[in-house]
C-alpha cells in the first residue's frame, strides 16, 4: 500500500470564521484569490462544484468536482480535477479531495487546507511535487487572509 500523498497548509486569520468562510464560498471573493476563478456551486452535498475564469480572452472550466459534506462555518470538503489536461482521465479515481476546516477561538479563524491522497490519482507522484514545488495552498490561504482581514 502506498503512503498517502497529502498536502496540508494552515493559516491564522484575524476574522470570524463567518467571513473567512464567504470568502471562500462567495464567487465575487474567490475570483479575488484563485486566478480570476468563481467557484460556482449551490453547496450542497453531491451537487457540482465548478472553477470558471477566462483565460487569453476565453472563458473556461479551470477546475470541476463536487461537494462531498459541508458544514458552515466549519467544514467544507469538495473533489477536483483540471478538465484540460490530457494526461488526466476525467475519472472520479482521479479527482483531489480538498478539506477546509475552520476553527474560530477568540475573534480569530485557524483555516487548515489539505488536499490529496496524490497516491491514488492517476498523474500523483508528478501532481504532487508540483502542488508542493508550488507551495502547496500557502500562497492562496495569505490571499485569503489579507482579504478577510482588510
């Protein structure tokens, strides 16, 4: 069996979990942090989950997936894939799990992103060192925190 393959990356916000969840469920916000992308879905469990942006003028699907559970302001656990890569069969074996939990204590919001198992996926071993080479959610999770915070 082989070792998961997980990245997981934590951020301190100054805001109440409320907000820092908007940002990550309102569409106007993510365009703001995530590459020009709107997360459109209607959050429900099993309901799609879609990233669109525009990109050179075209306007495209970046990332699909489905809400797997949510529970506002707390968690939040969705699936992705990058539709326009070829060497990724658009298979739910291939899909990323992505975990968002939100622990508010005294005024500020502790946000933990996790996304894998890259061991499972078709592509892992090279997804992963890229997500990592990348570092991983902390570049998005220091957007979000200035947008929460200002």
């Amino acid at each position: 069996m082989n070792q998961p393959l997980v990245v997981t990356n934590t951020i301190v916000i100054h805001a109440p979990a409320i907000k820092v969840w908007d940002t990550l469920t309102n569409p106007e916000q993510t365009k703001k942090y995530m590459f020009g992308c709107e997360a459109l879905s209607d959050w429900k469990p099993g309901s799609p989950l879609i990233w669109k942006g525009t990109f050179n003028g075209v306007e495209m699907i970046a990332v699909k997936g489905k809400v797997v559970s949510i529970d506002p302001p707390r968690s939040l656990v969705y699936t992705v894939i990058d539709p326009n890569n070829p060497k990724i069969p658009d298979l739910p074996e291939n899909y990323l799990t992505i975990t968002c939990n939100l622990d508010e204590r005294n005024g500020q919001t502790a946000l933990e992103v996790s996304q894998g198992d890259y061991s499972t996926v078709a592509e892992g071993t090279v997804r992963y060192k890229d997500t990592c080479d990348g570092g991983g959610w902390d570049p998005i999770l220091v957007q979000i925190k200035a947008l929460c915070e200002s």
